[in-house]
C-alpha cells in the first residue's frame, strides 16, 4: 500500500492519506469530490499525488507540496491587516459622520437632531474632548427646547404631550429644574390633585375642639348674580329693605342714621353692586351680622372704629431664604395697611395680622403676590485660548570669528625661589629674526548647517458653569491660591537674648478661574448680569530684593451686560499676531537672493494668540407669576379699604393659568359682600306665607297712566325697582308643584291675552304689545313667562301696565332674560295692601322687527296671586306679527 495525496488547486490545501482512496492504486478520478477545507462545500478539482520515487520520504514530498502554497500566505495576511485597518478607521469615520451631521443640524436649527447626533459620537469615542463639548453644549439646549414645546402644548390643553415634553427634557439635563417644576405641575392637573389637602398636626382632642369652636366672621348666605334694574325715588331705607329683601336678606339700621328721600336708576346691575351704589350714594355702610342680615350704619371714622369686625390671621410665608425676604413683605404690608397690626415670627416664617376681614382677605393676596420661589439661572461660561507658533530656521552657518596667536618656540627661563617656582617666555630682538610658521597659532570659529522647523499648536478651553439665585452673588474659584510677599519688618534692635530678624507679609492670591456673578432674571426672560471673570495663571519668577516673586498674567472682564434666555455673545476677545525673522551669516553673501541659505541662517516665527470669553445663560426656575398675581384689585376709597367681589361673574379668561390658592383667607368674608369664593346659585324660592320675602315692591310709588296707557312719572317712564327674579321663579315652581289655587268662586279663571294678538310690521320698526288681565279679583301680582322669535324679534323694553297702580299704588317690575327668547317677568304690588279687582295691563312689551317673516309670540306658565300670596290659575295666549 503507497500513500496517495491530494492537492485541492482552489484552497492550495493538502489531504494526506485521504480516507476514500487509501490503499487504492491507482487512484480513482479526482473530479467531483467534496473539499473540506475551511468547510467549503463547493465541488472542486483535486490532482492526485503519490511520493516520487527520489523523495527520500514522505516527510520530504509534503514539504515539498506546502512550498507550492507559499504564493497565498502573503495575500491571505495583507487582506486581513487591511480588514482591521479599515474596521478600525470605519468605526472612528462613523463617529466623525455623526459628529458632522450634528453640525449640519445645528445650522439648521434642529436642536433635537445636532444633540443625538452629538449624543451618538460622544458615546462612540467619549475621550475625544471635540465631540464632549458639543455634545454638554447642545444638551441644555435640547432640554430647553422640549420645555418650551411643553409649555406650548399645556397653553393649548394638550397635558398629556406636555408631560412627554417635559418628561424628555429631564431626561436630557436632569438638573433642569424648571422641568421639574413643570411635570409637577402638569401631572397636578392630570390627575386633578393641584388642591391636595395638607395633613393635619395630631393635637390632643380637647384643644381641637376648643379650636373648633372658635367662631369666623359672620358670613352673608350666597346672593344671586342675576341682573337687576331698579328705578325709584323714596326713602333711603326704604330703597334699603327693597333690594335687600329680593334676596330674602333682613336689613337693620343703626338708631344714629338718618334716611332721606334717594332717586334710584339701575339698568342690569347685581345685588351686591345695587347695594355697593346704595351705600355710596347714601354714605353708609353695611356688614353682615347673620346669614340673612345686614347692618346699615353712617360711614363715619367713628362708627368705623366701633362696627367694624376685627380678625386675626397667621400667614405662613414658604420661599423665605433670608431674613431680608420675610422683612421685606412685612414693609410692603406696613405701608399699605397703615391701621391693621402686623407682628413676624422669624422663627416660623409666619406674618400674624389682625385687622378687618376685607384688609386679612388683602393682606393674603398680597403675600400671594410676594412670596415667590427667586429664579434660578445657570451661567456657561467658556474661555477659549488657541496660540500657535511657527518657527523655522534655515541655512549654513560659516565661522563668524578667526585669530592669529603668537607662540615662543625655544626654551624658557626659570626662576626658583624657596616657596615658589614660576616659569616666564619673553620674545627677544633676536628671535625677531628666526620667526617661521611654527611660531603662529591660528583659532577658527565652529561653523553649522540648520535645518531645523518648530510647530506648537495650543488649544486651552475653560468652561466652567456657575448656577445662581436671581438677585444673590454667586462666586467660583477654580485654580489654587499662591503666597505673594506684600511687606516685611523688623522685630526691633537685637539684643543677647532675641535677634534682629526680618519678618515677612504675605497674601494669597487666587490663580486660576476666577468667576464673581450677581444675575437678575426678568419677568419676559431675560437675564441681566454683572459679571466679573478673571483668568490667571503663573509665568516664572523674578528676584525682587532678594525674594522671588512670581510673575501672573492676567486676562479680566468685568461688565454689567442683558442676554436672552439660551443668548450665546462674545463679553471680550483679543486677537494677536506676531511675526519676526531674522538672519545671521557672511555679510554680502548672506545676503544675495539665491545663495543667503548658503552663506547664512534664516530665522522665521511666527506667532498667533486668540482669547475669547463666551457666555450662555439658561434660566432652570423662572418666576412663577400667574396672571392672578397681576391683576387690579378694587380697595375702595383711601380711608376704608372695601374689597369688591365678582363672584360669579368672573371669566376664565379672567383668571388664567394654574393659580394656587391665597393663602389663610378660608373663611374669611368682607364686611359689606360674601366671599368671592362660594358659588352663588339662582335665589332661593322664598316661603309663600311670608309676603315680605315674595316682592320687591316700594310702597308709595306713584305709577299714573298717560293718554297713551304708559306709567308717567317725573325721572322714568318705569317706576320700579327691578329686583327680584326670584318671585317670578317662585311662581314658576309654585305651578309646576301644582299648588296653584282655584279662581274666584263662580267666576273663570283669569286670562292674560296679546293686544294686538295679530299684527303686521315693517323691519326696522319699533311696536309695542300689551299683556292684558281679564277676570282678576284681588289680584297682587301677576308672574309670568313670554317667549317671542328672537331670529325676527328683539325685545328692547318691558314696562309696567296700569291694572295694579290704579288706587295710586307703586308697582314693582322685576324681568330677566334667559336667552332663547325667553323672558321672565313678575309685577307686584307693595306688601300689606289688598289686591285690584278688574281687568287692565299688567305690563307693556317693546319691540323691534328685525327679519322678514312670522313671528309668534306666546303668554306661558301665568299665574296670578292674591294678597294672601295664594296663586291662582291663570291661562295664557299667543300673538303672531307679519313682518314685511
């Protein structure tokens, strides 16, 4: 059996001895087999081999076969060194490619695309400082960018992509605090919990009871907000128990005020602006002594002082960082409330006041305004120094300097002496004669040739941060401290025991980075700053009277300057160029154009030096001023303060934004309003039984019909008080309950018919409709509803009729608008007279035809009531108006 080989020509491997034809001779066809070197299953061509007959062995002949692959090796090791060469340098390519398109971002203002592009090449190659500092000065930009897009998502209502906003803004600068504030805020409003209660101190249970029980001032059950119109001339106190007794609101009077006949002209005012008037034109005064009843008094300094209530309050202040901030609100508050007391508890950060319920209620909106968490700001700081020296020299230097020197050829004389031996050569006339060559020294100077080229390129970046509360110095030494000598003295005279020394002063200075700040951030976002950057470092020493003192350089700014939030600006910079050549060698030579190199050497240098101070601003907590902070608040007259309350009245538009609550003013109602705070419904039905609280009516009011059927009196055409929607609502529930009465005994019910019930008008023209009252007996008051098309109508006024003023009685008026076309109206007459029996006009409609076509008009829901407030049915009509 001989060994068989293979040799596979596509791998230039050998198989020695190969399994399938061991031992076989000759050798089957090689075509077709599978090579299984590197596990490549591609069919390949094998040439088969045996030993030649002159290999001494078969150690020789595979040998000999393995120098055949030798022309592979060396390909086979270039590729792969190429591969990791390339692997290496894509890796690094990608990492500039990222960096790259970071800054074609940038130029572009896409701050989120520079920042991950910024963010992919620092995490690549985080040495390298290039990609560090664009990647730390895009990242506050980024997280401001998502904060302001957040802001603008929450402004349109959109919480839940603001809270992502912000969310990614923290995630970028965790320290943006401004995004900490605002996912809190927003999560606030997500999950409604803005007025999450504080839990309570444990107090044992007797001294909570005790404070329990401490009672508040006396607060004024909610008014209704609907719009009165009032018009009468009588007795102040009169006009007083009217308006007030339209609510269901006692009134009480001080037995010092004196009542005077007023004349009373409302259109559409509320109950506590009619009473605000009221005591305005009477020159009183009314607080609340119950829930449903007021105390009218002269507004005199006197019965000020002995009716107003007092109360006392603890405001607790919560951003007070200093004792300057909690002295600095109670000045405010000592300048304007110049009566009430005022005490601080520094230890608590708590203002305890006392004074009335309108100045604690004023007091608290004002220490709302003013205790604010100060703005924060971080400052960026980079100082750039790039220096770059060139310098080159070039040339031959020759010998600059030669000497010739005399030398004594023969032998010298000698002197000897007991000490000492000396030895002297001296040049007689007659050497003169035998001087040659030999007697002749010649010194040459050493000659060079410079090639010689230096290149430094410096690049010194200081970027410091510094973050600051808005009117507090803030200071950041970044270096170390460095004794200077400043003086010296001597102790004194020395004596056997103590000796004249020399004692001397030194100081530190502060070498390095040296930053002084005082920020102040404005409410529209700007930042002002008076600044003061020092960069200092050592340059050698010099001996000055025996000590070495070090030589600083120094390079300062300091000004005050107003940047934008995220304004990038230059403070300073010095730009400096500086550039010398100089030659040495033969002169002549040195000087030809072409042969100087030759005959001289050629220095050049030059030197380039920028510095530039650069500074960014990023305000992190802005100001937290709300749009409730910068409202007008009325505080009456200089001698009172009388707060006005809105109540219901108030718009959204009106307080906007997330308004934290005031701070202590819980329970604590003005004298002459309720508070603001509680919401005011619709009035309340009052007791049928009681007629007091069913009208509005001024008794004594004279109402006298004109020719034309229309009420004449002196100042108005309606002569009314317009103050309670209340008793048509009443009326209103009152039949719908079904507790309407049975008309007269034997007669029909009473019937309120449209005259004219048909009409026909031109647009533009302005016509009246009366509701007429037939087959009344003992009538009081009449409530009732009309509802008209308001597409082709407009109702411009309601007048009172004459059926219930006839005996000389006044008649009280009361309507209001529901909208739709829908009119409430009530007409009564003064309590405790009887009622009128008849038929006649209950009240007169004006109107003004506005569109062509039908309009209808319509008596709804009328009821009728006697003088024992009893209703009775009453049945309505309908009206058409042709319009052309």
């Amino acid at each position: 059996m001989r060994p068989v080989y293979l040799f596979c020509r596509n791998h230039g491997a050998i198989l020695c001895q190969h399994s399938s034809i061991y031992g076989r001779y000759p050798p089957p066809a090689s075509a077709g087999l599978t090579c299984i070197h590197r596990g490549d299953p591609r069919k390949t061509t094998f040439q088969v081999a045996e030993r030649p007959a002159n290999a001494r062995n078969e150690s020789s002949f595979f040998w000999s076969c393995m120098n055949r692959l030798t022309h592979w090796a060396i390909p086979i090791s270039v590729a792969a060194l190429c591969v990791t060469v390339s692997a290496r340098d894509a890796y690094a390519q990608s990492a500039n490619t990222l960096f790259n398109r970071g800054r074609a971002a940038e130029a572009r203002d896409d701050v989120e695309g520079a920042y991950n592009d910024y963010a992919k090449a620092f995490q690549k190659k985080p040495t390298d400082e290039k990609f560090k500092i664009s990647y730390e000065r895009l990242r506050l930009d980024a997280a401001a960018a998502h904060v302001k897009q957040g802001e603008r998502l929450r402004d349109q209502g959109d919480n839940t992509g603001a809270l992502t906003e912000f969310l990614r803004a923290l995630e970028i600068d965790a320290s943006n605090e401004l995004a900490s504030q605002d996912i809190r805020v927003t999560r606030e409003k997500i999950d409604g919990e803005a007025n999450a209660p504080v839990p309570e101190t444990a107090m044992p249970p007797g001294e909570r009871k005790a404070l329990l029980d401490l009672g508040g001032v006396p607060i004024l059950k909610p008014l209704s907000n609907e719009p009165l119109t009032v018009h009468a001339t009588q007795d102040s106190k009169v006009v007083y128990q009217t308006i007030a007794k339209t609510a269901g609101i006692n009134v009480l009077f001080d037995p010092d005020y004196h009542s005077s006949n007023i004349t009373v002209d409302l259109q559409n005012v509320s109950l506590l602006d009619a009473l605000r008037i009221l005591s305005i034109q009477t020159g009183t005064f009314w607080r609340p002594i119950t829930a449903n009843t007021i105390f009218v008094a002269q507004n005199t300094r006197g019965k000020r002082t002995e009716l107003d209530e007092q109360a006392v309050q603890t405001f607790y202040l919560t951003n007070i960082a200093q004792q300057n901030d909690l002295n600095d609100i109670q000045t405010a508050l000592r300048n304007v409330f110049t009566v009430a007391k005022l005490y601080s508890v520094p230890s608590q950060n708590a203002i305890i006041m006392r004074g009335t319920p309108d100045e604690l209620l004023l007091a608290g909106k004002l220490i709302n305004d003013l205790d604010k968490a100060r703005a924060e700001v971080v400052v960026d700081i980079a100082v750039l120094e790039v220096s770059r020296e060139r310098m080159r020299t070039i040339g031959i230097q020759l010998p600059q300097t030669a000497s010739i020197n005399f030398q004594q050829s023969n032998a010298d004389t000698t002197a000897t002496t007991t000490t000492t031996t000396t030895s002297t050569s001296s040049l007689t006339l007659n050497s003169l004669a035998h001087l040659n060559s030999t007697n002749f020294a010649v010194s040459i100077g050493a000659a060079a040739v410079n090639l010689l080229m230096n290149d430094t390129d410096t690049h010194i970046l200081q970027n410091p941060r510094l973050r600051a509360t808005d009117g507090q110095e803030a200071t950041a030494n970044i270096g170390e401290r460095l004794p200077v000598a400043t003086g010296s003295y001597q102790a004194g005279v020395a004596t056997a025991v103590t000796s004249s020394l020399v004692n001397t002063q030194f100081q530190y200075l502060d070498i390095g980075v040296n930053i002084d700040m005082k920020p102040t951030v404005h409410y529209d976002r700007d930042v002002s700053m008076k600044l003061k950057i020092e960069v200092s470092s050592t340059n050698g020493t010099e001996d000055l009277g025996g000590i070495n003192e070090p030589i600083i350089t120094q390079r300062k700014t300091e000004q005050t300057i107003r940047l934008r939030e995220g304004e990038a600006t230059i403070l300073s910079g010095l730009l400096q160029h500086q550039k010398s050549k100089s030659a040495s060698g033969t002169p002549g030579l040195g000087e030809l154009p072409l042969l100087k190199y030759l005959f001289s050497s050629v220095t050049t240098d030059d030197t380039d030096d920028e510095i530039v101070f650069l500074l960014v601003p990023h305000i992190v907590r802005a100001a937290d001023i709300t749009p409730l902070n910068l409202r007008q608040v009325d505080t009456g007259t200089s001698g009172d303060i009388q707060l006005r309350h809105m109540g219901a009245n108030l718009s959204d538009d009106d307080i906007a934004g997330d308004v934290p609550p005031l701070p202590g003013v819980k329970g604590v109602v003005p004298s002459n309003a309720s508070d603001s705070s509680i919401a005011r419904p619709r009035p309340q039905i009052p007791d049928s039984t009681n007629p007091a609280m069913m009208t509005g009516s001024i008794p004594g009011q004279v109402a006298t019909a004109g020719p034309s059927g229309q009420p004449q009196n002196g100042f108005t055409s309606n002569p009314a008080v317009q103050g309670s929607a209340g008793a048509a609502t009443a009326a209103m529930a009152a039949l719908a309950s079904g507790q309407v009465g049975a008309a007269a005994a034997g007669g029909p019910p009473p019937a309120l018919t449209l005259v004219p019930s048909n009409a026909t008008q031109s647009i533009g023209n302005t016509f009246q409709e009366q509701v007429m009252l037939a087959g009344g007996t003992d009538v009081y008051s009449v409530p009732l509803q009309v509802k008209y098309d308001q597409t082709k109508l407009q109702l411009t006024n309601v007048d009172v009729g004459d059926m219930l003023g006839r005996d000389g009685q006044a008649v009280a008026l009361v309507h209001r608008d529901d909208g739709a076309g829908n009119v409430v109206i009530s007409t009564s007459r003064p309590p405790g007279v009887a009622g009128i029996t008849g038929a006649g006009t209950v009240c007169t409609l004006t109107f003004q035809a506005k569109a062509v076509g039908d309009a209808a008009i319509s008596i709804n829901h009328p009821v009728v009531r006697d003088s024992k407030q009893q209703p009775m049915a009453a049945t309505g009509s309908a009206g058409v108006v042709h319009i052309k």
